[in-house]
C-alpha cells in the first residue's frame, strides 16, 4: 500500500515538516511512502483552452494542452492508495499552488468524464483508460496557517478531490503553526491523519471520513453562502440547498433528501452536470457563425488592446 504526501510549503518549511510527520506514520503503520515538493515541479496553469474536456468526449483519451510535469504528478497521485496534501493557508484559503494542483485536476480528471470516456472507448474497440484513473482513492487535507484566518481552507481543499471523486478521509487545519514543530498536540494529530489515511486505503471500499462530523450531513462541510435577505443556503463544497437550523445546540443543515442525488461529489451530481454543460455547449455551438454575435465580439475587442507584459515586450 502506497502513502503519497504532496507539500505546497517553502522547502523544509512547516508544510514539509508536517507531510512528513504523517507519511513517517503511515511508513510505520506498513505503507509504502513518498513525497512530493510540489514547487520542485514545474506545474502551470490550467490556460482554460477544454482541450482535455474536448479529448474525453470526442474519444482521444486524458489530453492537456500545457507541457509540463502535471501530467507525472497526476500519475504518482492516480498510482497511490492514499494522497495526503499539506497546504499553506493563504488569505484564509488555499495557496495559489494548490489552487492550480485544482484547476489541473479540472473537467479532464473528473470521474463522470473519465468512466464516460472509458465506455466510449470500449465501445469503439480500444482499449478503455488505464485502469489507475478509475480506482478508489483515500485523500487527506491539513492547511498550516501562521495565525487563525482560516475559514475557507477546508472548503477550498476538499475541491480538489470533488473532481476525481475521492474519498475525504480528514480535512482540518492548525491556526498559529509558524511553530508546529514545538507543537506536540499538532504533531499527534499530524500522525493520527496519516494513521487514518493508511487505515482507509487498506480498506477503501469501506473507508469513511474520519474528522469531526460538519454541519452538512452530505460532505461534512461547515461553508455555507446565504442567498441575501433569506434563509435558503447552499453548501459551497457539495452544492446541495437548503436550511441552516438549530438542532441540539449547534447549526444543522437540513435539505431535501430527494435532492441528494445531485450534489456535485456524487457520480449521479457529475452526471447531471455534464447533462447540463452538454445541453449548454449544444445550444451555444453556432454562436460563432451568428451576425449579431460577431457584430458584438467585434465591437467590444475593438475597445482596448491589452497592454503587453514588460517581460514580453
Ligand atoms: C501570501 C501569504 C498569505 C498568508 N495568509 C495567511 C492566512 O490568511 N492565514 C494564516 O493563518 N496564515 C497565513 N499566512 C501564513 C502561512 O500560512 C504560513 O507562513 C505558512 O503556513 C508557512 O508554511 P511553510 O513554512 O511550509 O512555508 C500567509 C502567508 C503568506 C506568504
């Protein structure tokens, strides 16, 4: 069973450290561990160009259009059994770094896309998508901040594994880390995540989130966005709606369970999704040979040119 740990952290920083702490435990629990720098690699970012959305309908398989090690690094990722991502909390949410690790993971790497791709090639005679993008996968989030603005860090963390469909094993972060390494209580916790991550992958048909239950009985997720001057919220992570009610002392949210089938973590969610884009796309596919689309598009790019980028000029 292999442990693979990503750090978004400065070299040998705190999120180094504390990757290490967990994959040191994983290792002594029977895992197999590596880990990964991610600023080692050289990871660009998602241009928005669809080619790998285009390349999974059309049949051609996981294609990007940006040259770089993403491709490796999802690789590694789709080979372990479990993937821990410690993260440095910037501006109450996830780094930069993470956030382009989760536009790769995007359309092109999302388990509705991949299992309809995987079909279509089969029906075509080829031979479907190599079978580790299909498999189950345990994932673990830690955020390290340096005091304790953070409050969308889980949120932002548990998107990355949305699009691959993995399981959440644990989510949480430390506040006032800049000294995690003095921190014993943090190391524990630390220690007792890459003990779970272990634990699930080596089970992972039956493996569960193991963090504090959330306010959203679905995801575990505790960010909501209120719809102004209502009481009608959605769930940021999983996109179900509904209420916030009070319910043993503490907020519970409450929805329809009909409803379930499509929030966005689920297959059914990403199928309806892609149903909707689908419909989306088919309806806009002309748009370009339209008169008065082309007379607009024309009028507005003639407003201003961008200014060019003085490294380019
Ligand atoms: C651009 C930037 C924004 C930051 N924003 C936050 C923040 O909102 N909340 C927080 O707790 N720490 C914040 N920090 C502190 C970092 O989380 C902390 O420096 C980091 O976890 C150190 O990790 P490292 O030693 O692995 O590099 C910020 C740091 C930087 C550089």
């Amino acid at each position: 069973m292999k442990i693979l740990g990503l750090s978004c952290g400065t070299r040998n920083g705190n999120n180094d450290t504390m990757c290490r702490v967990a994959l040191e435990a994983a290792r002594d629990a029977g895992a197999e561990i590596e880990f990964i720098h991610v600023f080692d690699w050289d990871i660009r970012y998602c241009t928005g160009c669809v080619a790998c959305s285009r390349g999974l309908v059309m049949g051609k398989g996981m294609v990007c259009t940006q040259k770089d090690d993403f491709a490796a690094l999802f690789d590694k990722m789709a080979e372990a059994d479990g993937v821990l991502i410690v993260d440095p909390i910037y501006e109450s949410g996830g780094s930069g770094l993470f956030h382009v690790l989760c536009d790769r993971m995007g359309p092109g790497h999302d388990m509705g896309m991949l299992l309809m791709a995987d079909g279509m090639l089969k029906e075509q005679g080829k031979p479907g998508l190599d079978p580790k993008y299909l498999k189950k996968k345990a994932i673990s989030f830690v955020g390290i901040g340096g005091s304790d603005w953070a409050c969308r860090v889980e949120t932002d963390h548990a998107m990355l594994a949305m699009s691959p469909a993995w399981k959440v094993i644990n989510n949480e972060y430390f506040s006032w880390s800049k000294d995690v390494i003095m921190q014993d209580d943090k190391i524990e916790r630390m220690k007792e995540i890459g003990r779970n991550l272990c634990k699930a992958a080596a089970d992972i048909e039956n493996a569960a989130w193991m963090g504090k239950p959330g306010a959203c009985p679905h995801c575990q997720g505790n960010n909501f966005y209120i719809f102004p001057g209502t009481t009608h919220c959605v769930c940021e992570l999983c996109g179900l709606e509904g209420t916030l009610e009070i319910v043993d002392g503490a907020f519970r949210f409450k929805f329809d369970p009909a409803d379930e089938h499509k929030a966005h973590d689920t297959i059914s969610g990403k199928k309806l999704h892609g149903e909707d884009i689908f419909r989306n796309e088919g309806r806009l596919m002309n748009l370009n040979k339209d008169e008065e689309f082309k007379r607009r598009k024309k009028y507005y790019t003639q407003i201003c040119a961008p200014t060019q980028a003085p490294s380019k000029s």
